[in-house]
C-alpha cells in the first residue's frame, strides 16, 4: 500500500489567502473562505476509484477543470477553511493503481469544508459519519455512493450506472437530472426531493419525510413508511407508490405498463391530461371528479370505485388505492403535464 499523501506533508501544502476563490474553479463553495490549502495534486488514471471518508468536515466533490486538465487524470484536494492552524487530521492512501482512499478527521466546531476535484468519470463512494454534509456535481460514471449519518445528501447533474444515496438523519436534494439505476433512502424527518428523475430504475424510501419529484422517467418505486407526503409533478413512465399516511399529488404525462398508488391514510389528488389514452381505477371513501370524464361508477365494501380511460387500449394503466381518504381527479393541458418550464423548489 502506497501512501501518496498525508497529513504530516502539510509543511508542503498550498496555503492561498483570499477574499474570493475564483482563480480556480472550485465549485462547492458559496462561501468567501479566509484560507483555502492545497492539499494534494496528483495525476490519476481517468478511471478512478476514489473512497473519501470523513467524520464532520463537509465534503464537495466535483469534476478537476476539463480545460485545465483534458485529460481528465487530476486528483486534487482542498480544505477550505477559516483559520489557519486548525486541528484537521487528512490521509490521502493510494490503496492500488487506480483506488485512492481519502480519510479526514477534525475538531467539530471549526468551519470549514474539504472540496475533491476527480477525474469525470471516476467511481466515487463518500462515508460521512458525523454531521457532516456531502455534496456531488457533475459526475458520469460507473457508480456513485454517499452515505451519510446525520448530514444531508446533493447532487447536481448526476449521470451513473448506480446510484446509492443514504442518510439517517439528514435529507437528499438532486437537482438537475439524476440518472441510472438509483436507490435513495432518508430515514427519520429526512425529506428527498429529485428535479428530474430518470432510470431506467429508480428505488426510493422515505420515513417521515416528505418526497417531492419535478419529473419521473422510466421506473420508479416509492415507499413511505411514516406519515409524510407525496408530489410528483409529471410521471413519464411507471410508478409504484405504496404511502403509510399522508397526501399524494401526481400529475400524469405518460403512463408505460402498470402504475399502482397505495395510500393507507389521507388525500390522492390525480391530474390528467386533457386526451388521456389510459386506463385509471380508483378506489376510496370519496371520489370527486373535476371536468368531463365518461366513468363508471359502482361500489364495494363501502368505497367508491371509479373506472374509466380505453379499458386497456392506451400506453398503460393506473390503479389508485386509498384506504381511509378521498381521491381528487382533474384535467390539467397537455403543455401542463409535460412540466415545462415550471420553477423547481
């Protein structure tokens, strides 16, 4: 095992005064941070594998500049910080020719943040272990991992085969688009909210928080097992949603195969494009209709059933189930199920 770098180089490291850090491009900061050291710089291979691990300190991880770098086979670290003499303890580990190991370690109450610039297309795992948060750009790549223990999870413009993201205490933000196979998880009050949402397989759970998607692609399955809700601003694909207690609002654009929503307890409010071409059923103790649909409608073991669409001849069908609650049904325009242009929280 060969050790590339380590915290006793710090004699070595690049110690950068300033008031703003745009000389290079870093991107994880919003900050003007007083100090920002240069840790390391080593050349890698483009197909990295690179496993940071940090107790509290933030990490941001981001692409080394294509236009510095093109080669696309640049390591490099910085701490971003406040004061000069502060107690971070940083390991970098060179583990095999292509798997480099990150580990940092430092006095909670001190500000500061830890930025990685990788090469694009390097497979990263990121472990925060204390509150720490993680925060991933632009990466296209094999896999990508970030767990972390009270500290929330965000990704811009994400593009992998797998994508595992996982926290216990904090929340999950992906703006832009996350693409792949991709499982998401955010225990306790953790909220998880994706602007575009794209598969082909996306698993996601949530405990008491709430889950918000701008666009759903492909396949996605949803499951909240504490009381929170639901809000998908345009489902493109197959959705399966299984909620313990909460509301649902799902706006449809395109239905491929079998979509299913299964609400134990609250509200399912369902918009529907203006020449819908499904098949929807629905069950509750109320269904209200807004517009003109030409349903049928009957009942069973005291719950209203509605059904109505092509009776199968569409792109696909939807079921929507909810035990104790009602279901809203509505006609939005063809332009408002596509969610064009609609700002994103």
């Amino acid at each position: 095992m060969r050790h590339v770098c380590t915290s006793h180089l710090a004699r070595k490291t690049q110690l950068i005064r300033c008031s703003k850090i745009d000389f290079f491009p870093i991107l994880g900061s919003a900050k003007n941070w007083k100090i920002v050291e240069k840790v390391a710089d080593r050349q890698v291979p483009p197909l990295s594998n690179v496993t940071i691990n940090s107790s509290d300190c933030p990490v941001v991880v981001c692409p080394a500049d294509p236009q510095q770098y093109p080669d696309s086979d640049r390591l490099l670290i910085y701490l971003l910080k406040d004061q000069e003499n502060d107690a971070t303890d940083l390991q970098l580990v060179q583990a095999t020719p292509n798997s480099f190991n990150i580990d940092v370690h430092g006095s909670t109450d001190e500000q500061k943040t830890l930025e990685i610039h990788v090469p694009v297309q390097s497979n990263v795992s990121a472990f925060c272990s204390g509150g720490g948060d993680v925060s991933v750009k632009y990466l296209h790549s094999d896999r990508l991992a970030v767990v972390t223990s009270s500290g929330s999870i965000s990704t811009k413009d994400i593009r992998c085969s797998e994508i595992v993201l996982a926290t216990q205490g904090g929340s999950v933000a992906c703006t832009g688009v996350l693409q792949g196979k991709i499982n998401i998880k955010a225990m306790s009050q953790g909220t998880i909210s994706c602007q575009r949402l794209q598969g082909p397989l996306a698993n996601v759970e949530s405990e008491k928080g709430s889950v918000k998607f701008g666009s759903l692609h492909r396949k996605c399955k949803v499951e909240i097992t504490g009381k929170a809700d639901l809000i998908a601003a345009g489902l493109d694909g197959r959705l399966q949603a299984v909620l313990k207690e909460g509301n649902a609002d799902v706006q449809v654009s395109n239905l491929v195969g079998h979509s299913n929503i299964e609400l134990g307890k609250g509200n399912v409010k369902l918009r529907l494009g203006e020449t819908d071409n499904n098949l929807i059923r629905l069950s509750a103790d109320q269904v209200n209709m807004c517009g003109e649909f030409e349903a049928e409608n009957s009942s069973e073991n005291g719950k209203n059933l509605v059904r109505f669409g092509r009776k199968g001849d569409g792109q696909g069908d939807l079921k929507v189930s909810v035990l104790e609650g009602e279901i809203l049904v509505e006609k939005s325009s063809w332009i408002a199920s596509l969610n064009l242009n609609k700002k994103y929280n």
